[in-house]
C-alpha cells in the first residue's frame, strides 16, 4: 500500500522510503518508528511480499528501501538482487530474525547498507538512517554546487540539460552517480530526465554511465596487469566485485578475468 499522500513544498527534500515486511504488526511498528523519528525520511509505501515491494520501487522511486529476508512470493534476497541490478543508487537496510551470517553475506553482495535484528531497536535504526542521511544530503549538495552549476537567471532547454548531465557523467563517472537527485535539479521526474537524456544522446543516462565504466575497466584489464579484478572495479564505480564481474559478464559477454586472458593471448 502507498503512504504519504501529496507532499508539500517543505516535504518535497524528505528522503523517500519503501518498507517490505510480511508480517503486519512488524510492517505497521517500522512506518511508526521512521514516521515519528522526523530525521528527513517519509514512508511512502509498505508491502508484505516482495513483489509487491518491487513494483512498490519501480512507482515511486525511494531513496531507501526497508526489507526483511523471509517472505511470500519473492524474499527479500530476491528483491535486495532485483533492486541492486535495476535501481543501484538505493540505499538497503535488511532487517531480519535471522543472525545466521549466511543472510548478512548475502546481504552484504547486494550491498545492504545494514543488517538489523529482529527484534527492531529504535535506537539501530536511527543510526542506520542517520548514516544513509548523510551520505544523500552529501550526494545532493554536490550535485548543486558543483555538477551543474546551475544559473537561476539561465533557462536551460532539454537538450542542454542533456549535455550538462552527459559531462557530468563523464567527469563523475567513478563515483555513486544518483540520477534521481540529478532529475530533482531541474525539477523532473528522474523518469523525464532518462527520456530527454535518450532523445539528444541515443542511450538513457544509466547505459550511458555503464558503458563509460566497462570501457574504462576492458582498459585496464588489458593495460595494467597488477590491477586485480577487484582493484579495477573499485577505480571505474564498482567496489562491489560481484556486482562489477556480473555487469562485466552482461555487457562484454565473459568475465573479467576472461576477458583479460583472451585478450592478453591474442596480444
């Protein structure tokens, strides 16, 4: 279910959160505890499934998302997958009955933020999302003062707002790029932003960002062989290898290490 409702002016620098839980007791106790913390955040869905959840993401575009490990339909190891691969940018806390170190690895592959134990302490969670706080408000000073560089007296068309955002990438492109805090610049929709970006471009911005990385990293692989595999998806944006190995794989269609080998032969 959505929450919130239209937010005013004032609200609008509220961070978004997304909650997945199946049990309805716990879901309703988490929306409290983020509701009256009043640190920044604003609940604007709950789902008791993943799947749920997901689409929960795709429509309203948080910040963070919320999860627990053990649901119906898709678990929260899914959906932490799903949102990783499709969405990079959001922050996950995994909150959970199990301390098995199995779940908290696996978490930490999709690079949850933090792994909280059921049952959940106000106190925890006000820490996580103190951190998470930071590292946004971080992101989107930033990008105010000195990504766009934006001139109040200045109407910027689409087409320039493409560019600025393309040299933006390109200078950028190593660091945690959040597409949605560029959009909230300009005022858009991050939805916008992507269809104006792919008009004047040829690819929406996330392609766009991913294509200069794994360009940089075949570089790399095959100029600098002390580099571990690791070491080059840290220096092109991806400190998770996993993460790098698997888009690697999708984009080039081997891996990294492959990829180096064949290559390193043939030269």
């Amino acid at each position: 279910f959505l929450l919130g409702g239209c937010l005013s002016m004032e609200d609008k620098v509220l961070y978004r959160v997304v909650i997945a839980e199946d049990e309805p007791l716990i879901l309703n106790n988490i929306v409290k505890k983020i509701t009256n913390m009043k640190i920044g955040f604003q609940v604007v869905g709950a789902a008791e499934d993943g799947k749920t959840a997901l689409e929960l993401v795709e429509n309203q575009s948080p910040d963070v998302l919320v999860t627990d490990i053990r649901m119906p339909i898709m678990d929260g190891l899914e959906l932490l997958r799903a949102v990783s691969l499709r969405y990079p940018n959001i922050k996950k806390i995994v909150i959970s009955g199990y301390s098995d170190f199995k779940f908290a690895q696996q978490a930490l592959k999709y690079e949850a933020a933090d792994y909280l134990l059921k049952p959940l302490k106000t106190e925890e969670l006000f820490q996580t999302l103190s951190r998470i706080q930071i590292s946004l408000d971080a992101q989107r000073n930033f990008i105010k003062q000195n990504v766009l560089r934006l001139n109040d007296n200045h109407s910027y068309s689409t087409e320039e707002i493409a560019h600025l955002v393309k040299d933006y990438i390109k200078e950028n492109y190593t660091h945690d790029i959040n597409f949605d805090l560029i959009s909230q610049n300009f005022n858009f929709t991050a939805n916008y932003l992507s269809k104006i970006f792919t008009k004047h471009i040829g690819m929406n911005p996330s392609k766009y960002l991913m294509s200069l990385r794994i360009s940089k990293a075949k570089q790399l692989l095959l100029s600098n062989k002390e580099l571990s595999i690791k070491d080059i998806g840290e220096i092109v944006g991806y400190p998770n290898q996993f993460y790098f190995s698997r888009i690697f794989k999708n984009i080039v269609g081997k891996s990294p290490s492959s990829y180096r080998d064949e290559n390193s032969v043939l030269n």
